[in-house]
C-alpha cells in the first residue's frame, strides 16, 4: 500500500514556504519591521493549536505554518538589509527608515 502522507506535507510546506517569499518582501517594502511581532504571534499561536490536533497532515501543515511564520521574523530584518544594499527597491515614503 502506497502511503502519500510525507509527500502531501512536502507540498503543502513547498507551497507555504513560497507564499511567504513575496509576503516579506511586501510587508517589508510597506510597513518596514514594526509589525514583527504579529508573525510571532501568529507562528506561536499556530504551532500550540498544531500540538493539539490529532490529525497527522493538518498538525503538521500548521506546525509548518507556524514555524514559517517564526522565521519570517528573521527573514524581515534580513529583508530590509538587503533594501539597504540596494538589491530590493526602497519604498519613497519609507526612505528616512534606511
């Protein structure tokens, strides 16, 4: 028998993942870093609800989506280097954060 669990949870952490690409990126071009904390809120939050769902693939497409959340954080900051390195534009209203 052919188990497709791993693979289900393979995507869908592939497609998370690439969703949240442009999701930095955005956030960070309007809103610069200031709403860090909203993604570690959310990446907590849907980590503890992932502990207590019994279902193998949607636990761990939210454990998924919590710790991408988490991440994000990290990626923001990193984010807003590379704008001022000139490799991402800046966004002209935001241009005395840089």
């Amino acid at each position: 028998m052919i188990h497709i669990t791993g693979i289900l949870i393979a995507i869908c952490s592939f497609i998370i993942i690439g969703i949240f690409h442009p999701i930095v990126i955005k956030t960070e071009y309007y809103t610069g870093t200031r709403f860090w904390w909203v993604f570690l809120v959310l990446g907590i939050a849907t980590i503890i609800i992932a502990l207590f769902i019994a279902e193998t693939i949607l636990s761990s497409i939210l454990g998924v989506l919590g710790a991408t959340m988490l991440w994000t954080i990290k990626e923001l900051f990193e984010q807003r280097e590379r704008v001022k390195k000139g490799w991402f534009p800046k966004n002209p209203k935001r241009e005395k954060e840089y």
